[in-house]
C-alpha cells in the first residue's frame, strides 16, 4: 500500500479528540462550553423577595466558583478549574472581552500547538491561575474570598501568542495601537502594582499573574503537557482488521517467486513508516515538535501525495 492510500489521508479521526477536528475547533468549543455556563449561570441566579437578583449567586455558580475556603477546608479542588468556564452576571461585558481576546488569540496558538495541546494548556494554565490565587489569598487574606473568570487562562494564552507574533498590532482599550508584547507587558505591569497595593478594585490580579507566569515559562522552556500524559488508545486502530497481503502472477508461466517478511523495505515503505511516527508526534505535541528531519519526512510525502492526484 502506497503513502497515497494510507488512512490520514482520508482525513479519518478517531478516538476521544475526534470531535475537535480542524483549525480553531478546540478554541470554538471552549467558547461555546463558556457562554453556555454563563446562560445557566444567569437561568440559576437567586433573588431577593422575588424582585432582584443577587450578583453571581445561585447553585450553578456557588458550586464551581473558585472560594478558597470550600478548596482548603472542604476538598472542592475542582474549583480550581472551573471558576475559569464562569463570569460574573452583573454585566456581560466581563465573557464578551475575555472571549473576544480568546476568539482572537486562542486560534492561532491551537494551529501551533495542536488541539490535544492546547486543550491541555489552557486547562493548565486556569489551574496555574487559580493556584496563584489562592496562594496570594494565603499570603494576604484580603485577596481572598471568591473568585470567577476565564482572565487566567485567556492571559496565559495571549502571552503565549505574544511570545510567537510580538509585533503583532492590537489596540489598548479598542482604541490605542501598540504591538502585543508592549501591551502584554504593560498589562503584567498594572497587575503587579494591583497586588502591591492589595488588589482594591476587586480584579483577581493573582490569577492574571499566575497564567502569565505560566505562558512565559511554557514558552521559554519548552515544555509539553502532552509528554507527561498517557497517550490515549486509538480503539479503531486496534479493531481495525489489516488487509492480507496478496500476491499477483504475472502473466508468463514461471514459477511465482515467494513473498516473505525478512525481504528489503522498499523506499516508499521506509517513507511510510517514518511518516507514521511523525504524523503520530505531530497529533500529540503539535507541528512546532518536529526536528528539520520530521518536517522534510512530512514534505516528501506530501509531494508523494500531490504527484499521485495529478
């Protein structure tokens, strides 16, 4: 079987991550999982005497907004996570700039690293943020209390996609141009002077700082989540039945030579099997993993590929 008839390029997907085929489905899905936690947040909201609601409260939220007190004294470490999938209900504006700078950013950062790795990233980095949180509200009990938001994990996503397009143009406050390093960087810095001054304006500067601490070090020292996670089985692979192996006569009368196992790999075999390794680091780590050796394996059976559609 050629390179051209192999299964990827059929373009079948298997397995848990399926359903996050194509460029920015990760991201999208994120979105999509936010805005329909914050309609349940806004369904599930209590009032007072039947005629207020009362600012982020009700069963959804109060059981998976981040409060340090359920996280150190009661175990609820899932908080830790999931304050990051909820916003405040006072106004819509706090979702609509966290996931518009997500939209914006978080697409281009998946199509580097990969859906399985940005999933986990993202993950990672609210929990990083939430971590900071709660360590900061240790140190100074005021910072404590609770906490919701996706600011964490969307600011560790931004310094990541600063750290690959620093001179890429944003605008501060919709308004002033300036490239995205300088306004990260001065982001960072107004968080650092918030929580010098003890964090008054009520903005959870800790977690900011946290997924930003998380997204320079992820950058800098090239870490993968995905190298320290099992990797998932491909149970269509493992069913799949593998075509025998057949042997065609030619038309003249000699007698058919015998096919065995041990025989020389042809090139396009040799081809075949590297590009099996490097398809498969590819899914788990994402293309920035690939030495100058896997990209040219990757371009050569692209090229494959191409002369045989001709």
């Amino acid at each position: 079987m050629g390179i051209y008839d192999r299964d990827y390029y059929r373009r079948e997907r298997s397995g848990i991550f399926s359903i996050f085929e194509g460029t920015g489905q990760v991201c999208t899905t994120l979105i999509a999982v936010t805005v329909i936690a914050f309609v349940i947040q806004v369904a599930t909201r209590s009032s007072l005497n039947g005629l207020f609601f009362l600012p982020n409260s009700g069963p959804f939220t109060e059981s998976l907004d981040f409060e340090s007190g359920a996280i150190l004294h009661h175990g609820q470490i899932w908080r830790l996570i999931t304050y990051a999938f909820l916003h405040s209900t006072d106004s819509i504006w706090h979702i609509v700039f966290n996931m518009l700078i997500f939209w914006m950013v978080g697409r281009e950062v998946e199509s580097i690293y990969g859906p399985r790795e940005f999933l986990a990233y993202y993950l990672i980095a609210a929990l990083c943020g939430g971590l900071a949180q709660l360590l900061a509200g240790w140190a100074m009990p005021q910072l404590g209390g609770r906490m919701l938001g996706a600011s964490g994990a969307v600011t560790a996503v931004l310094v990541l996609f600063a750290m690959h397009y620093p001179t890429r143009i944003f605008y501060f406050m919709l308004v002033i141009p300036m490239p995205v390093i300088a306004l990260v960087v001065l982001n960072v810095a107004i968080d650092v002077m918030g929580l010098v001054g003890g964090a008054r304006g009520g903005v959870a500067v800790a977690c900011h700082l946290g997924g930003a601490l998380f997204g320079f070090l992820y950058y800098k020292l090239d870490w993968r989540i995905l190298r320290f996670w099992p990797s998932m089985p491909d149970w269509k692979k493992v069913t799949r039945r593998q075509p025998r192996l057949k042997v065609y006569r030619g038309e003249s009368r000699e007698q058919p030579v015998g096919v065995h196992a041990g025989g020389r790999s042809s090139p396009d075999s040799e081809l075949e099997a590297e590009l099996d390794t490097v398809l498969e680091k590819v899914s788990r780590f994402g293309k920035s993993s690939l030495t100058e050796r896997e990209q040219q394996v990757l371009l050569r059976a692209s090229e494959i590929y191409r002369n045989k559609r001709k």
